[in-house]
C-alpha cells in the first residue's frame, strides 16, 4: 500500500511542517480545515514537497529522517 511523505508551508507562521499519510488528498483538507491539532494555528497551508513509497515503515523513516535534519534544510538539499 502507498504512503506519502509531505511538507508544508504556512506563510503566516513561516513554518514548515512534515508528515506521512496514505491520503494525501484528505490529510491536506484536514490541516486546512485545522482538523489537526499541530497545525491549526497555520492554515492555509501549502504543499510544498511530496514522495511517494511502498510501505508504512520507509515512509515514517523518510519522515522521521526530514524531521531530524529539518524541512527548510532538507528542501534546501533536495532542490540543489
């Protein structure tokens, strides 16, 4: 089953925020709605960097690896 790792954006937090889910779609509605407690104070939130994988686990190893080096400097990384 697919997983995605995400990032985004809040502008009027200046913040980025990572995460894993298996419905992108609905989780992005759900951070924009502030359905999701760590993220309500941002909204709008933008989707700013996804990947897809096979599996539950190497998803949470990508995200828990973005997470420890940070998102603007993974990003950084990411994009050259």
């Amino acid at each position: 089953m697919e997983y995605y790792i995400y990032i985004l954006f809040s502008d009027s937090l200046q913040q980025f925020y990572t995460g894993s889910t298996q419905d992108l779609a609905k989780r992005l509605n759900d951070h924009n709605n502030g359905w999701s407690k760590h993220t309500s104070k941002g909204v709008p939130w933008k989707l700013v960097y996804t990947k897809v994988y096979e599996g539950r686990t190497e998803a949470l190893k990508a995200e828990n690896n973005i997470k420890k080096r940070g998102a603007k400097r993974f990003l950084e990384q990411a994009t050259g």
